[in-house]
C-alpha cells in the first residue's frame, strides 16, 4: 500500500470473541469502507479474544498508511465500560478520553474515538427497514448469515 501521511485513517474496533463470526463481520465492515477510497487506510482491531488487538491494529494501521489523524469507530450498540475504559486504554488515551495524541509507528498520532452507534437514528431507520423487508419477503428478507449462503 502506498502511504498517503497526512491523511486520516480509519480504525474500527470490535469486542473479539472465541467464534470467528464477530470478527468477520467487523472486517466485512473495513472491506466495504476500504473500497470507498475516501480514507488513507482502514482497518480493524479488536478488544479481546481476536487477532490483531487494537493497539496492534493501530499500529500497523500508522505504519502503513503514514496517517497522522486516526478516527477510531467502535462497532458497539451502547457505551459502557469497554467504551470509557477499555478501549481509550488499549488506545493509550487516558480512561473516559475520546481525543488526544499518542505514539504508534514511531510518531505521535492524532485520535479520535467516537461513541457507541446505537443512538445513531440512521441505525433505527435501518433496522426497521430491515424488519419490513423480513415481513414482504419472508426468510429470503432477513439479513443473516444463514441467509446470506443461501441461493
């Protein structure tokens, strides 16, 4: 990848799990994002349970992609204690901080963590959307991972 420093990168977080389902959805995320070309780089990074972790994400993410400004996206319904605590700590910013800079890939970085998604209005208006589809097209209109392979 050729580095565009200066520009900013996306990193998205999940929580991680023992089951490779949550992680490949928090990828299928960055991929789609990623195909937009509107960020230096992308990627993702996780809490726990699942490779790579997120000061490892961020890391790789600064060093490929030389971006001085990080935005950092949980993909998390609702705050709680892994959005004020863990996850700024495993950022190296300080408990409860959403902003600050921090060293990664030899440099200080620029970070900005948003909020959970869940109190994004778009979100109800998708799920919603999501819920008619179900009812005018039965399972063929749900949007899981048992439907997803199927003809």
């Amino acid at each position: 990848m050729e580095k565009r420093t200066g520009e900013a990168a996306l990193l998205l977080i999940g929580h991680g799990s023992r089951l490779p389902y949550q992680a490949e959805a928090v990828s299928a995320l960055a991929d789609r994002i990623r195909e937009e070309g509107t960020w230096a780089a992308v990627g993702a990074g996780y809490l726990e349970h699942t490779r790579p972790l997120i000061s490892e994400a961020l890391e790789a993410l600064c060093h490929t992609s030389g971006a001085t400004t990080v935005v950092c996206v949980p993909v998390f319904i609702a705050d709680g204690t892994h959005l004020r605590r863990d996850i700024p700590r495993a950022l190296g910013l300080d408990d409860g901080r959403r902003t600050g800079r921090v060293p990664a890939a030899g440099a200080q970085r620029t970070l900005l963590l948003l909020g959970a998604i869940g109190g994004d209005p778009r979100l109800a208006a998708l799920l919603s959307s999501n819920a008619r589809s179900a009812l005018e097209h039965g399972a063929q209109g749900l949007n899981t991972r048992e439907t997803e392979t199927t003809p």
